[in-house]
C-alpha cells in the first residue's frame, strides 16, 4: 500500500488524460481510480464534465505528479477549473475508497 494519495479535479476528460499522462511520466505513481461529476455551472459550464483522477505513491511522487498534472492542465484550462490535494499518508481502509468511480479501469 502507497503512503499517499493524490486528487486532481479538471474541467474535461481529455484534460484529466493529458494531465495524468504527464505525472506518470514525470513521477511513479499508480492512477487508482477516475470519476466524473457535473460542474457547479450546470449547462453553462463550457466543458460539461468534471474529472476526478486518484492516484497514490510514495509523497514526494505524488506531490512532483500533482505538480506536473497541475501545470498541464494548466495549458488548456484557467487555475480556478483546476484542484489538487495531497494526502500525505492515507488512514486505513482509505484505499477501499479510492477505487470507486464511474469510468471503469481495465
């Protein structure tokens, strides 16, 4: 089991793709689970979809992913549709946790 556990919110999938693909070059983390939601903005919103990518490695990989996944998305969304948290040890029973989401992992 991984110490920590990183959260990264974007507006579009194809943004949450580009992200990723970056960390986990970047870093070795392990992309736990993806899920998606509604923006706050409804129908307004100019990308109708929220991405929610969890991942988890050793801190200071998380931290150089959340990094690198922010800059990214940085590229083709403004800050203010970009969230990263990091949890740097995780309590136990959280990884059953981080497995849930609707796109579905292979």
């Amino acid at each position: 089991m991984a110490n920590a556990v990183g959260l990264l919110e974007v507006l579009g999938y194809s943004v949450a793709l580009a992200a990723m693909d970056q960390a986990c070059k970047a870093a070795d983390v392990k992309i736990e689970a993806m899920d998606c939601n509604n923006p706050a903005s409804g129908d307004q919103a100019s990308i109708p979809v929220v991405i929610q990518v969890k991942f988890t490695g050793n801190v200071s990989d998380v931290r150089i992913a959340l990094d690198v996944a922010r800059t990214e998305a940085g590229k083709y969304i403004t800050d203010d549709e970009i969230v990263t948290r990091l949890i740097s040890h995780q309590a136990p029973g959280l990884e059953k946790l981080l497995a849930t989401g609707k796109v579905k992992l292979p």
